[in-house]
C-alpha cells in the first residue's frame, strides 16, 4: 500500500504505458485520474472500465478516473505524472504550468530527447517550470501489459528527493518494486539510446542473425550507451542497473518492444512506414534515432551501432550495407 494515498495524481497520457501506471497507482491506493485527448476513447474507458484498445485485459482499479478536461483534472490533482511522447513533452508542460497547485510533484515516465535540441527531459523542465521544480523521471524494463496485468517488475526513480520518495512510495506495492537513485542524467539517456538500440537488434534478427549476434549488439550498444551517459554527467553504476542494461535487454530481446518489432520489419525489407502503421502506437527509437546520432557527434562520442541505425532509418542505408559498415570496422580492444 502507497504512503501517500491521500494524494491525488494525474497520469497524462492514456496510452499504454500512461494506462498502465495509473493501474498501478489506484491498485495501490492512490486515487488517480487519466487524461487522454481522445474525448471518445476516455468516454469509452469510463464506461468499459478499462482500456480496451492497448490493455483490454486489464480492469481499472475502483480509484482510477478516466477524464477528458485537462483543466478540470488539474484542479482536481495534487501532483502529476507525464506520460506522453518526447515531442509532446515541452507542449504539455506550457499547457498545465498555470495550473500546477504547489508543492506538485511533476514525475515523468517518456522515454527519450527533445526532437531538435536533443536536450534531456529535465532540462526541458527546468526551463519550462524552473530549477526549483520538485520532479522525478520514472524508468526501467517494462512492458506496459505486464504491469498492468501485477506480474513481477522493478524500475528506477531518480530525481530530486522529495519526488523520489513520493513516487517510489505511491508506485512499490504488490509485485512492483520501485528502486530510488539520484542519477537523473543516466536513467534518462539509458531510456533514449536503448530504444534505438533496440532496432538494431530488431534488424539483425529480421535479417536472419543468430543469438550471437543479439548478444553482441547488446553488449556494445551498453558500451555506446554507457560512453554517451558518463560524457554527460552519469553515473556508469546506473547504466549496469535498471535504467540501464536492464531496460536495454528488454527491448533488445522480446516482440512486446516496438521498437524492436519495427526492427525486425526493416530487417525482413519492409518500409518503416508501413511498419509503423502495422504496430500503430509511437515508436519513441524512431524518433529518437537523429537526436542521438547528433548528440553523440555533438560530444565527440563513438556510437557506431546507433549512427547505422540513423542511417537506415533516415538516409536510405540498407539494413545489409549497415551490418557491412559495422563489420567492416577496425579490430579494437573492448573497453577502448
């Protein structure tokens, strides 16, 4: 049971994983409000009491409310918890700012960068609602119908400290375990970098590559990660953790991942439209993809598997001439 059921959050974003998180809040006491834009969906929630379109198994808990006012929802919640792709991110905050009641906890769960100044998700918040903003990013490997659903998880919340113990407090209940940790910087880019990672892996599967290979693309890419997240500030404990090698795995290794599902499409020569189209929710790695590229050019950081990603997502790199390029590329020593 949360320590904080007296409080009331709004969860922003009534996607799945927005969905699935605010299961998990009421299920643990907290009474929670869902927003979601689509007035028509969150009606039909209200009314089926669940979110049929991504989690249809998954009954609300009797303390969870759909709603459609953002305003309204905002005058009703103490603190709120962002759900939302990385483009909608600086949007949303501008829209709730006024309405933000103080002493708010402002937590987050997106994963990924600014589109365009490739700025981390807190410095985004810092300029939008000030340094003094008590926040809190919420990350690790989950896939949102198993926590929905109470299967075993853990994640990573870091932050400042009183929204780190708010939001580890009304998460960890049942089967969620929610693991505190002051690194914000590495949870945050072991949250972007391993979604393009993930189509990496996706690519050489769909190309026919064996386990080895998997394995290999995963063990670098946490190279890649790990030199990109300590050349900003992180701490390389955090990106063996959770937020880190954990989530990596996940999203590498497993078809509930879009981002590896989009992968796999590219690897059997599908386009990424169609792809796209086919899984029919945001893929955070697509777009995450040219900011990563651009920001490990920007720190003068090697991200060999991350830039052929780039490349065949966005300058017509087939997904055979990346794998020559990273094959192709000089014998080196493993920690260099």
């Amino acid at each position: 049971m949360a320590h904080h059921c007296d409080a009331r959050i709004a969860v922003l974003g009534a996607g799945s994983w927005g969905t699935a998180l605010a299961i998990q809040l009421a299920r643990n006491g907290v009474t929670t409000l869902l927003w979601g834009r689509d007035s028509e969906a969150m009606a039909t929630m209200a009314v089926e009491r669940c979110n049929s379109r991504y989690l249809p198994e998954s009954p609300f808990p009797d303390l969870l409310t759909p709603t459609v006012d953002l305003d309204a929802t905002l005058q009703l919640a103490d603190h709120v918890l962002l759900a939302i792709p990385s483009h909608a991110f600086r949007p949303t905050l501008q829209a709730i700012r006024p309405q933000l009641k103080p002493g708010c906890h402002l937590g987050w769960a997106t994963k990924g960068l600014e589109p365009g100044s490739r700025k981390l998700l807190h410095q985004v918040i810092a300029e939008e609602l000030g340094e003094e903003q008590s926040c809190a990013v919420i990350s690790g490997p989950t896939f949102a119908a198993e926590v929905a659903n109470g299967l075993p998880t853990a994640v990573t919340v870091a932050g400042s400290s009183e929204a780190i113990e708010f939001y580890a407090g009304c998460l960890h209940g049942g089967a969620f375990r929610a693991y505190t940790c002051s690194d914000v910087v590495g949870v945050e880019i072991g949250g972007a970098c391993k979604n393009v990672l993930a189509i990496a892996s996706g690519i050489a599967d769909g190309l026919g590559f064996g386990a080895n290979t998997r394995a290999a693309l995963i063990t670098r890419g946490l190279h890649e990660m790990m030199r990109l997240g300590v050349g900003l500030g992180g701490q390389t404990e955090t990106f063996m953790g959770l937020a880190g090698m954990g989530d990596l795995v996940l999203t590498c290794t497993d078809d509930q991942s879009r981002n590896r599902r989009v992968g796999l499409a590219l690897g059997r020569g599908e386009k990424l439209d169609a792809a796209i189209t086919t899984i029919g929710q945001a893929v955070e790695g697509v777009k995450s993809a040219p900011e990563v590229y651009q920001l490990s050019r920007q720190m003068g950081v090697e991200m060999p598997i991350s830039e052929q990603v780039y490349r065949v997502l966005y300058e017509g790199l087939s997904p055979q001439q990346a794998v020559e390029v990273l094959l192709g590329r000089e014998q080196k020593a493993e920690n260099s």
